[in-house]
C-alpha cells in the first residue's frame, strides 16, 4: 500500500507547480525569449535556487509542456480510446488532441509553434507511440492500408494535424478547433482506409 505524500513532497510538488504555471503566465505575455529565469523566479516569488532545483535550464519550461502532453495522452486519452475500429479510433484521438491545444490555450500554443521548437519532432514520446499502437492494429485488422509503414502513418498524420493548430493559432483561435480536427482527420484518414 502506498503512502500518502509527506508536507515537504506536497509543497514541492505545489512550488514546482508554481514555477512552471509563472512561466507559462510570462511566456503567453511576452514572449518565451523575452523573459528570463530572474523574471520568472520574481513573479513566482521563489529564490533562483529554487527554480534551478526543479528545473535545469528556461528550457525545460518547454520539456515540461510536453511531458505533460505525454501524461495527458497516457492518462486521460489513452482510457478512453474506446471506439471499435482503428480510424474512429484515430478521429478520437485526434479530438483529444485538439482539447488538449485548447486546454493548453491559444497564447501558449502559439509559443510553441515555432521552427526552433524540436520537440514536436523528437521521437519516443508517448503521444506518438499510442497513435502508433492503433494504426499498427489497425493495420492487422485490415482496416488502415498496409501500402506504408504505421511510422510513416503516424509522421504524416502529425504533420497535417500541427499544420491545422498552426492556421488556427493565425486566425486567433477564431474557430473551433477540436470540431475542424475532426473533419480535417476524416479527411485524411480517406487516405489510410482499406
């Protein structure tokens, strides 16, 4: 049986928290390369101490967002892929995606996409490998083409999808983003279909 955390693991859970959400707030407001560490660690009110003791670099504020991606898509989006067939599978997950865009915010995602930002092609991550996982299904099941690879699949879903945060990032978020993602995925997914 687990025990429950200490005060000194909740407070450090909560100062972490704190940092990462300061710089998140910062980042939104002025730019990711416009703030510092100092600026951070002021408007959170913790020491430069602190914040090295949680963090390596301002960029693992960065790392952060998208390991906490990765633990949405294993926590929450993983549970509840739950649809019969491999592309009404990818449709979901694509949804989540794009709930996942808006749960992060317009300020925040627009950080994000930018040609210095390598994150989005790094490999290994968890959200990757889960839409790996169902389209390799579904290429046993013979409901997506086995004409390409599902590491090709995947690249090229991921490509397309970004692409559609991108445009709604420049029209300032002014549509629905998790309903055009469903359309845009269906569309797409025409390609992959047996």
């Amino acid at each position: 049986m687990k025990k429950g955390l200490t005060n000194r693991q909740k407070q450090a859970i909560k100062t972490r928290n704190k940092i990462y959400n300061t710089s998140i707030t910062l980042m939104e407001k002025h730019g990711f390369d416009n703030i510092t560490i100092e600026d951070i660690c002021t408007k959170a009110g913790v020491s430069v101490g602190s914040f090295y003791h949680y963090f390596k670099s301002k960029n693992d504020i960065f790392f952060e967002i998208y390991k906490r991606g990765d633990e949405y898509f294993e926590e929450v989006v993983s549970e509840n892929l739950n649809e019969d067939h491999a592309i009404d599978q990818i449709i979901l997950y694509f949804r989540y995606y794009a709930k996942y865009n808006l749960l992060s915010g317009l300020d925040t995602v627009k950080q994000l996409y930018n040609s210095n930002n390598k994150q989005f092609i790094a490999k290994g991550r968890y959200m990757q490998n889960l839409l790996q996982d169902i389209v390799e299904e579904g290429q046993k099941k013979s409901e997506i083409t086995n004409d390409y690879t599902a590491e090709y699949i995947v690249e090229f879903l991921f490509i397309a999808t970004r692409g559609l945060v991108y445009d709604w990032c420049l029209h300032e978020g002014e549509y629905d983003l998790e309903e055009r993602m469903v359309s845009f995925a269906k569309n797409l997914l025409v390609i992959f279909s047996k």
